[in-house]
C-alpha cells in the first residue's frame, strides 16, 4: 500500500532530523510565509563560553569570587548563558555554595541566596535603573565586541560584569537565505539580548530586521503583530521566552538537542538532529506533500 503524501512527507522529515508533531502540522508547515528566528541557542550553537570577568573595583571581589557567586546562583537554571557560568567555575576547579530560593525569570535572569547574601545574575538593563552607570559603560563596552554582557549584583549592589561569547551556527546563514527564498519575506529575529549583541549575529546570518531586548510576551506580540498583517508565521526557538512565542505562530518549530522543556512541547515541530538547515529542507518537504494531496 501507498503512505498518504502528508504522512510519507513526515516520515521523510524525520530522516532530516525533524520530528514533525501531526499530519495537521505538516500541512500547515508549507503555507508559511515569514520566519521569526530566536538568537541565542537558534542561530547561535547554544554553547556560550565566559571570556570576561570583571568585577567592579569598589565590590572587593576577586575574579574568582564573583564567578563563584554567579555560578552558584545559576546552577539551577537550564538557560544556556547559566550554563556557560557553571562551566567556567568548574573549569577553574572552583567548588560551588549551594543556592537557596532559587528563582528565574525569562528574559530577565536569575536569583538566589548564596552563603547569605542574595545573588542575582542577569541582563543590565533589565536589573539596573540607571542607564548611564559605570557598570553600563562597562557592559556596552563588552556588547560592542558582540559578547553578551551579564551582571552580576550582590545585595542588591553591582558587584561585577561577565561577558559572553557564543557562535553562529555553522549553518544559520545559509538556513536564512533559503528561507527568505522560500517564503519570499526576509526573516526576521527575535531576541531578549541586547541590541548591539543582537546586531552583531545578525550581520553574520544575513539578517536586516532586528528585534532587540524583548520580554517573552514581546516576542509573543511581535508574532501576533505579523500574523495581524496577514501572515503566516513560522517561529524558530529553544527556550522557555520563546514558548508564548512558539504558541502564537502559526508553526513553532523548537531546537531539540538543548531545547527546554516546556518550548519542546509547545512545539508543532522539533529540531531532533540539531541542524538548523533542516528547517527548510521540511518546508519544501510540505510544499511536495501538499500538491499531492487532492
Ligand atoms: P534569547 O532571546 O536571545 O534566546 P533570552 O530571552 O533567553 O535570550 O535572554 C535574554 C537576556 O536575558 C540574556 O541576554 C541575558 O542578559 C538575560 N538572561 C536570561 N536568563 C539568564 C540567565 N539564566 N543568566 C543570565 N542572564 C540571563
Ligand atoms: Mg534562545
């Protein structure tokens, strides 16, 4: 017997590493017409490394010390910047404090009490009031060479700044081209850094419409802005800000490999293999399906 086209298209894109979620969703795939892609663990390969630790002269900290606070701070968390914390700590054979009342927030960063002082690790921005502090000068000093700049406050008070550095994914160019070909619309990105980090990656996946320093919800309205025009939005992502995102668009499609949980399973789609190429390889994949379908 003959598969239905739908249902072979998805065992075909199953064989390109993309675990389509329902013959619904591989219909649907093929009537996209803009892409909005996350950056950091989208475009970027998701395994940022610490290249700067600064503390602030006045906090009486050493090197060490501030990316110990930080580290023990970000050990419960799953985000891929908190990730690149720990492993710099555990590089440096520095062992951790334990945290207590670990909170997180996307977008944001996150909290904790370490050794009795509370912790917290995040975007400057989004932690800081005062735009114009020597710690922003010191963190846009680091944004301009592309790092993400997070802070780190002890107490309440800045006690340093870490900068991180993350690649292009090998593919993330290439991936942009096909889909600006495919949908015919140049895709758009989505992200909660900072505005010349953002613009940094995007001059190198060929990327002009650059949304910068966005909430969740902000990347959740973006989508719902395009769709309001009209569109049918495909969104690419891998973490919990990108989930409310993923569930507006027309097609979610998460990064699999360190995707989060909870954006794998608001997901339509999934990125099994961890290849960004993929994405459009299962879009023309749909289109095939669809003309056989009668
Ligand atoms: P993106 O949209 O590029 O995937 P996120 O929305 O996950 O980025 O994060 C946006 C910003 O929030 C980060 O650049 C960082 O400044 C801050 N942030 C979020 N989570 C963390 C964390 N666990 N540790 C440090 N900073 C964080
Ligand atoms: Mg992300």
């Amino acid at each position: 017997a003959t598969m239905p086209p739908l249902l072979s298209a998805i065992a075909n894109a199953g064989r390109h590493g993309v675990l389509v979620k329902s013959a619904v969703v591989m219909e649907r795939l093929g009537q996209v017409d803009a892409v909005a892609l996350d950056k950091t663990g989208t475009l970027t390969e998701g395994t940022p490394r610490v290249t700067d630790l600064r503390p602030l002269p006045g906090s009486g900290l050493r090197e060490e010390e501030l990316l110990t606070l930080a580290a023990a701070a970000e050990h419960p968390s799953e985000h891929p910047l908190a990730r690149a914390v720990v492993d710099a700590a555990s590089e440096r054979g520095l062992g951790l404090p334990a945290a207590e009342d670990f909170a997180s927030e996307p977008g944001v960063g996150v909290k904790a009490v370490v050794d009795g002082r509370t912790v917290e690790v995040g975007a400057p921005a989004r932690l800081l009031d005062e735009a114009r502090s020597p710690v922003a000068a010191l963190a846009e000093e680091l944004e301009e060479f592309g790092r993400t700049a997070i802070l780190v406050l002890v107490d309440g008070s800045p006690a340093g700044v870490l900068g991180i550095a993350d690649r292009p994914r090998p593919d993330a160019a290439a991936t942009v081209a096909s889909l600006a070909r495919l949908t015919g619309t140049a895709p758009t990105l989505l992200t909660g850094d900072n505005p010349r980090a953002a613009a940094h990656l995007a001059a190198e996946a060929g990327i002009d419409d650059v949304r910068a320093g966005l909430l969740p919800q902000d990347k959740m309205n973006a989508v719902k802005e395009m769709e309001g025009a009209g569109r049918k939005v495909m969104v690419v992502g891998d973490g919990v800000n990108d989930a409310p995102a993923l569930a507006a668009a027309h097609i979610g499609v998460a990064m699999g490999r360190a995707g989060s949980d909870l954006a794998l399973e608001t997901a339509d789609a999934v990125i099994v293999r961890d290849e960004l190429a993929a994405v459009p390889t299962t879009v023309a994949l749909s289109r095939r399906a669809r003309q056989l379908v009668v």
